[in-house]
C-alpha cells in the first residue's frame, strides 16, 4: 500500500524530494495507524486524563480556588473522613444507588419482557419509552419538583383523590426518608430506559429455538425465564448494570434540582457535596478529595465486573 | 475517484483546518474583526426582571458614551458562586461581576481596588451605610463597590391577622409566636423556611442576634454558637414550628416563602419584598392584602442580616478601567434612581443620599423599608466578613442544625454539630493578602 520516492522514481515519476519522503513516511502502515488515532486520543487526553490528573492533583493538595495551595498528602481524606456530613454522603449514596439500581434491574427487565411483544403500536411505544431519557434532566427534574411540591404537589392531590393518602399527604422533599424516597423514585424514572431498550436488544438476540425447546419439554412461562431468558440476558445485564452503576454513585442534577442535598444533608451524594464544598466554598481539594473518595471502590467493581463479563 | 484519494483530500483538509484552529488558539486573541472593545459584566436574574431591562438600558447609554460595547450577561443566582469559582480559577471570563456574600474576600488577592471609586461615590453621595462598606473592605482596601443591598422586612397578609384578631403584625419574634399559634389554627399558618436555602439564613442570623446568640464571637474565628442563647433560639424554633407552620418549611428553596404567601394559605413570612410586586407585577387580587412591616424585635433588639450585593473586577481584566468608569455611571443620581424604580423598590441604595427616592413615600408599603438599614449587619457580626462566614452560609449549617433538633435530635448535641462545621468553616479561612 505504502508508495515510496524510490517506487515513484521507478514509475518516472519525478521525485518531490522532502515532500515525499514526509509522504512516504506517513504512509507506512504504523505511522498511519497511529497518525489516524492521534485526534481521539489528543481528545481524550485533554479532556479526561488531564482534568482527571488535576483532580488528582487538587486532592492532595490545600488548593483554594484561585489560590494555588501546597501539597498534603492524603489530609483532604482524613478531613473529610472526620466530617459528620460526609459519613453521612457515603451512606446516602450507597442507599440511593442500591435501591435505584435494584429498582432500575427490575422495572427495566420486565419493561423489556413487555416491549418485546407483539403489540400494535409498538414502534411508537418503543420509542415513547425513550422519553425520560432524552429529555434534559435538569428540566424534567424541574416538572418532578412540581409535583412534589409542599403546596402544589400533584402526586399528593391524586393520592388524596384517590383515598390512598390520608391528607396533606406527606411532605415528599421536607422529610428524609420522603425526600430520598423522591430521588431515588426520579433516577429510577430517568434511567429505566436504558434499561429497558438495552435489555430489550438483548432480548431479541435470543433464538427463538430455545423457546420452543423449553415448551416441548413443558416448562412453564416463569420457568422459560428461569432457565431461558436470564441466563441469556446475563451478559447483557453485567454491561448495563456496571454502566448503571457508575452514573447513579454519581448523580448530581436530580438532587442538586430537587433538594440541594436537604433536608438536613440526608439526599447528599458524592458529587452534590463536592459542588457544595468544593466550588461554592471555593475549597477545591477537599471537594476533589469527596469526589474521587469512591474511585478506588468503583475502580474494584468495574475490574470485577468486566473481568465476570469477559469469562461469561 | 479512489478512496486512497477521499482520504487524503480528507485529511489534507482537516490538517490544514486543525492547523488554522491551533494557530488561532495559540495567538490567544481573537481574529481582528472582533477587536471592538468589549466590556463584560457577569450579574445576576435579578428577582425583579424589570431591573435588569433597565441595567442593560443604561449598559447601552454607557457604551454609547464611551465608544465600546457593554454585554450584561445574567443567570440564577445559586449558579453564580460556581461560575465566579470558574473565572477564578481560569483567570479568564467576563471584566466584572456582581459580587454577594464575602465574594471580596473569597476573592480578595484576584480582584483590583477600588479604593478611588469607593472614595468619589462616597462624598458624591452623603457616605456609605457601614454595613455595606464592610462587606467590601479587605484588609487590602476595597475590593468591591457597594452597588445595592435587598431589605429583609416581616411580609404578611392583612386579611389573616385582621381575621385572627390581630391589630398589627409581630413586633417581637415572641409575639411573632403567639399569633402564629392562633394563625395556623385558623389554617394560615407562618413560615420561615429551614432548609438548604439562603432565605433560611438570612432568617436565622436575624433571630439569633435578637436573641444576642451568636455564631461566630468578635474575633472572627472562635465558634460561638454552643451557648444557652443559642438554645432558646432552637428551642423558639422548635415551637413555631410545631405550632405555627406547616412542615413544608422543611423543603423551601428560595421561592418556597413567596409561593406559601401568594398561594393565599400563608399569613407571614420573612423575606425581601418580591411577592408583594410579583403580585402587582401580575394583576393578582392578594396584592391588596399584602403588608410589610419592620423585621421583628428581640431581647436583644433588633437586628437583621438582609442580602448585600456589590460590583467586583477581576485582575485579569484587560478593562479595569472602563469597568470602573461603567460602575460610575450606573450611580449617577438619574441612573441609580432610575434602577430603583424599575426594581419597584426592591433595591435600597448603600449610599445615603440616594436612600432619599420618593418611591419610599409613594406607596406607604414601601414607606418602613429604609429604616431597615439601621440594623442591618453583615453576617458574621459582630465579627468582620470573611470567606469562613461564606462557607457557613453556603453549607446551611445553621438551618441544618435547626432542622436536626426539630428531626428529634437533642439541642445541645445539635448546637456541638453545628460548632463542630463551623470550626471546618474557620479552619479553611484564607490566609488574607
């Protein structure tokens, strides 16, 4: 492929000298592999690893905004490690990610199980499903503070309606176990669909043989899933659920919209209360510090994971 | 045409269009047909949007004046701290800003002084109010120009209280109590939000002065707020909101208060006087109803912690100067004025001639609102500012410590929580110059 001076001489092409032995330098199969890569990784470069390494960086050191600070080593950790308030971010976050997860796990498979029949309409529905995850979450966070509302919550007025809630109804962002109730019910809402399209791809993925197989030998439709579906889907949920984990450890939009970490810190995760210390309390070491304080766990979970997916 | 060929007019062009783009970044100046100079202003959605159609007005008339563009660019308030950190931290962003809270100090060493034109506009208008100059004045001189300060009266609704029995709104927090006790049996009950809010603050520093709590002592640095002062704040708390107010105070964010008194539900809240002209602004019939009156009085007098604005410019700014000379203009007397106006009172004036505005007389509602500059303090009183008080208020400690001893949590175990996150706050105080 590579076409050199000496070739182009050969052919009686005159030489363009430096010129083209830059071309033929370039065009050898290494310098272009790697020349094609160049942009993306460059890309990457600067807008991960760079950010990253300063994250790094600030963490371990007593960096103030605009005020360069100097090294300390791991005493961002142990200041926010002897903080009530971020003992109680921990907590929280491993609450919200446990139960969103599990709640996105589930819904997300049996709305897949649904989508996956035959239904009239069922592009449409398809992508109308798509909905929450396409809209801006910081917008549609907006329309769920409104019906969560202490006056005008919708969600209270239907319940009261309904006989379901005994009135006012209860004050969905003013109580902890309401206001984490809240969010987790929002990042379930928000993250469903991709669950559910991602389950559903791997749902069509399965022949159709082994189904037919299970009814010949009798298994029922709770059994065809047992032994048919979730063993297929296994794979398939290993990658989202790992992609699920990550982004809702570190969440940010539905609390900061919702309830800025209230009442009393009790919605706070990594991410909100690094907002809050690291760049409206301008201290962004410690704030750096909050926010890489799960990089070594997530860091486990996601070796464990791929390494699980790999073998399967 | 081959594809070997595609490919190399492709890159050829995306080289060559790369090359361009890193030339041009690399000269680190824009390309000469936007060389027109610039001036850039960061500010706020003022909650009056009228006041920002008439700032850009005046933004106007000064770029006129002095040959060059002015842009006001505004956004949310509580996303201003982070994109103030941002410039901060990039060196690089809009020429001024408004400035709020300890921003001067947060930003002390980043900032250029503003001594000369503290100085001028002080004699020009009859000298600064204290409290607004202390919210500016760094141990290295002025880092901000006072530019307007927000009123934090009682706002109630007349038809309520007169329906209760009452004659005159709370002059007391004591009384404030009473007649919330009566109030929210009467299904109007009171409201001071307790949550992660600014409002919740500018409340709380207020009842806890009146009540001669502290939280910081006049050193600065030493936490004050484990005191039995402090437990008849909470335990004051704790009451109105057991008995006056509904548990929705819980989850307020800034416009919880204002939607609580406009809905028609609410009988009185503290805050600045936003519903009353949201109500007029929007023809609706509450507005009649509506009052304000003085921020109530404590054992200790009274006192209150209204929000304090100013206009800060950034060292790296290329246009210091006419930054200074735009700052100038918007205080001339027929500008100033005319902001007031447009703001429909809900700016007050640091200096004191330009508190003299007819608008105070014009509508008696208005009429208390000046007198609020009499006992107003920078938070932190009696302690100076300082980038500790900022990240205090920024964390909602006190709101959270309230909240705790509300949520069951004994008050002095909540009052050592809340000591112990001021002492953090303390502790990453800025070493100053």
């Amino acid at each position: 492929m590579a076409v050199g001076g000496r070739v182009l001489q050969a052919a009686g092409v005159a030489s363009a000298g430096r010129l083209a032995r830059v071309h033929a330098w370039w065009e050898q199969e290494h310098v272009f592999g790697y020349g094609l890569i160049l942009p993306a990784f460059v890309l990457i470069g600067c807008l991960v690893a760079y950010p990253f390494g300063m994250a790094l960086y600030f963490s371990l050191s007593d960096y103030w905004v605009g005020s360069p600070g100097q090294f300390v080593g791991l005493g961002n950790y142990r200041e926010i490690l002897g903080n009530e308030v971020f003992r109680q971010t921990v907590a929280n976050s491993f609450l919200f990610t446990a139960i969103a997860l599990t709640g996105k796990t589930v819904l997300g498979v049996w709305l897949a199980l649904l989508l996956a029949r035959n239904l009239r309409g069922k592009r449409l529905l398809r992508g109308a499903v798509l909905l929450p995850w396409v809209i801006p979450t910081a917008l549609s966070t907006l329309g769920w503070g409104w019906m969560f509302d202490s006056l005008y919550s919708v969600v209270n007025w239907t319940g009261i309606h309904l006989g379901l809630i005994a009135p006012p109804g209860p004050n969905w962002l003013g109580m902890p176990n309401y206001a984490m109730a809240a969010v987790i019910i929002v990042n379930i809402w928000r993250g469903l669909p991709f669950f559910a399209i991602t389950v559903l791809a791997g749902l069509v993925s399965i022949p159709r043989e082994y189904y037919e197989a299970a009814e010949v030998d009798g298994a029922s439709s709770f059994g065809r899933f047992r032994y048919v579906t979730l063993p297929l889907l296994k794979p398939v949920l290993a990658v989202v659920i790992l992609f699920s984990t990550i982004f809702t450890f570190n969440d940010f939009n539905i609390v900061y919209v919702l309830t800025r970490g209230g009442p009393v810190n009790t919605t706070h995760l990594f991410a909100t209360y690094a907002y809050q210390i690291g760049l409206q309390g301008g201290n962004l070491g410690q704030g750096a510090a909050i926010s890489l304080f799960m990089l070594p766990t997530l860091g486990l979970v996601v070796f464990f994971q791929l390494r699980y997916i790999r073998k399967e | 045409m081959s594809a070997s060929v595609n490919r190399r007019h492709f890159l050829r062009a995306s080289s060559i269009g790369a090359g361009v783009g890193l030339a041009w970044l690399a000269g680190g100046r824009a390309p000469a047909f936007a060389q027109k100079r610039e001036l850039t202003f960061l500010s706020w959605n003022h909650f009056v949007p009228a006041a920002d159609d008439e700032l850009r007005k005046q933004a106007e008339a000064f770029a006129k004046q002095a040959n060059c563009s002015v842009r006001v660019d505004t956004m949310a308030h509580l996303q201003m701290p982070a994109k103030i950190a941002a410039e901060a931290q990039s060196q690089a962003g809009h020429d001024m800003f408004r400035t709020a809270s300890a921003d001067t100090f947060l930003y002390e060493s980043l900032l250029v002084s503003l001594d000369d034109v503290v100085d001028k506009l002080g004699k020009q208008g009859g000298g600064w109010y204290p409290f607004a100059a202390e919210m500016n004045q760094t141990k290295s001189g002025w880092k901000g120009v006072p530019w307007f300060w927000v009123s934090f009266p009682g706002t109630y609704n007349m038809a309520h209280f007169k329906k209760a029995g009452f004659e005159h709104p709370p002059k007391t927090w004591d009384e404030l109590l009473r007649q919330g006790k009566v109030l929210k049996k009467q299904g109007n009950p009171v409201g001071i939000p307790i949550s992660h809010c600014s409002d919740a603050h500018s409340t709380y520093w207020s009842v806890a002065w009146s009540n001669g709590a502290k939280v910081l002592e006049a050193d600065g640095k030493t936490p004050g707020i484990v005191s039995d002062k402090t437990a008849q704040v909470i335990e004051w708390y704790k009451e109105l909101f057991k008995d006056a107010m509904d548990p929705e105070v819980l989850s307020w964010d800034d416009a919880g208060n204002n939607r609580f008194i406009l809905s028609g539900k609410g009988s009185w809240i503290h805050n600045p006087i936003s519903p009353y002209n949201a109500a007029l602004k929007e023809k609706m019939p509450i507005a009649d109803d509506i009052n304000h009156h003085n921020s109530p009085a404590g054992p200790a007098g009274t006192h209150s912690a209204p929000p304090i604005l100013g206009i800060g410019i950034w060292k790296f700014s290329k246009n210091a100067d006419l930054a200074k000379e735009f700052i100038q203009f918007l205080f001339r007397k027929e500008n100033y004025d005319a902001w007031i106006v447009a703001s429909n009172a809900f700016n007050h004036p640091p200096l004191r001639h330009l508190a003299d505005h007819p608008i105070w007389a014009k509508n008696p509602k208005f009429a208390m609102l000046p007198k609020e500059a009499e006992f107003a303090h920078p938070r932190g009183w009696p302690g100076k500012p300082s980038d500790a008080v900022q990240r205090i208020d920024d964390n909602y400690v006190m709101a959270d410590m309230v909240a705790k001893a509300i949520g069951g949590m004994p008050t002095k175990r909540a009052m050592e929580w809340c000591q112990d996150q001021i002492a953090r706050a303390v502790k990453g105080q800025l070493k100053v110059g």
